[in-house]
C-alpha cells in the first residue's frame, strides 16, 4: 500500500468527504524520476496529470535557433502538466522535465476523466488549479513585456524563493527573458 500523506496535503479532508477521498486517492501512483527524466516530450500528447511531491521540474521550449526557453518552474504541490494538450488532446510543443530526483504522483487521463465528471469536489479542485495555472501564465506573458527584467526577478523571488535557490541561473535566466550575464548582474545589484 502506498502511502497517501502527501496526496492528503494536496486533497484536504476538510474540502472532500471522507467518500470521495477514500475513491480518488487509490487512484493515484507514485512514480518517481531522475534528474534529467524526462515527464513529457515534445511532439506527445499529454496523458498524465502529476502532483509533485519532492524535487524541481521545469517546462520549456526550444526558439527559432534552438535555444531552450523555460516557461515554467514546478515544485512541492504544483500540478505538472501541460494543460492544452491535457485537455484538447493535442501534441504538446513543450518538453517536461525533472531538474532534480522526483518523487510524483500521477493519474492517467481516463482515470482523471471519471473522477472528474464523478465526484464534484474533484472537478472543483481541478477547475481551481487550471484557473490558477492560467493566471500565473499570464501574469508572467504581461510581465516580460511590461516590466523590467530587476522587476520580473525581484517578483520571482517573492513569489518562488525556492525555485532561486534550486535551480540553475541558466533556467532562471530564460524563464525571465533575460541573459545569464544580465541576470548576475541584476543578483549582484540586489545584494549590495
């Protein structure tokens, strides 16, 4: 039997019944992935909906000159997912990384499918988090056009202190637009 603690944290009993907790949380696998695994590949459809429980991950994209461009961090909690493809049933046009060694938790689209029509609690839960991801996206999509790239750090910072101090300044820089040299400078700036 897996132990479902986590999965807990993330389904709370005092937001489901005990019901519906006691049918959606066996649903769920613990899988686990290495640094560098891949969750998801460019070109595949999206089949998995995965709550993370240890480790970083990020998604990205790679430009017009092969350049990978991280669009996103996930850590504790987040669901990682590329949402469209999720939904829609397209191929994705984002790689899904694991940064780190990953312990997740991961329910198949059709097992994702039942519960969701299922038990309403469930597709609340869910619409919440599609809604929350669609707000950060973008938040994040206006702030690399309005805001200065000090800015878009400084907001990093206070918004995902974590992701700064786990991931590589690389990442960071891409994710925020900006140039590894000119994300330095920017640290360095701060910390005077």
């Amino acid at each position: 039997m897996q132990d479902n603690h986590f999965l807990t944290t993330i389904f709370s009993p005092t937001d489901f019944k005990e019901s519906e907790l006691a049918t959606i949380l066996p649903k769920f696998k613990q899988t686990k992935f290495k640094k560098n695994d891949f969750l998801l590949k460019a070109g595949k459809t999206e089949n998995q909906y995965w709550f993370l429980e240890s480790g970083f991950a990020r998604s990205y994209v790679n430009d017009t000159n092969g350049n990978d461009i991280t669009t996103n961090f996930y850590s504790l909690g987040d669901v990682v997912i590329d949402w469209s493809s999720f939904f829609l049933r397209d191929p994705t046009r984002e790689n899904i990384q694991a940064l780190t060694d990953c312990v997740c938790w991961q329910l198949d689209f059709e097992t994702f499918q039942q519960l969701f029509h299922g038990i309403e609690t469930f597709r609340e839960h869910g619409r919440r988090r599609l809604v929350s991801s669609y707000f950060t996206l973008k938040n994040h999509s206006v702030a690399i056009i309005a805001d200065q790239a000090k800015e878009r750090y400084l907001q990093l910072l206070k918004d995902k202190p974590h992701i700064v101090q786990n991931v590589s300044l690389q990442h960071i820089a891409t994710y925020l637009g900006i140039t590894r040299y000119s994300l330095s400078r920017i640290r360095k700036e701060i910390s005077l």
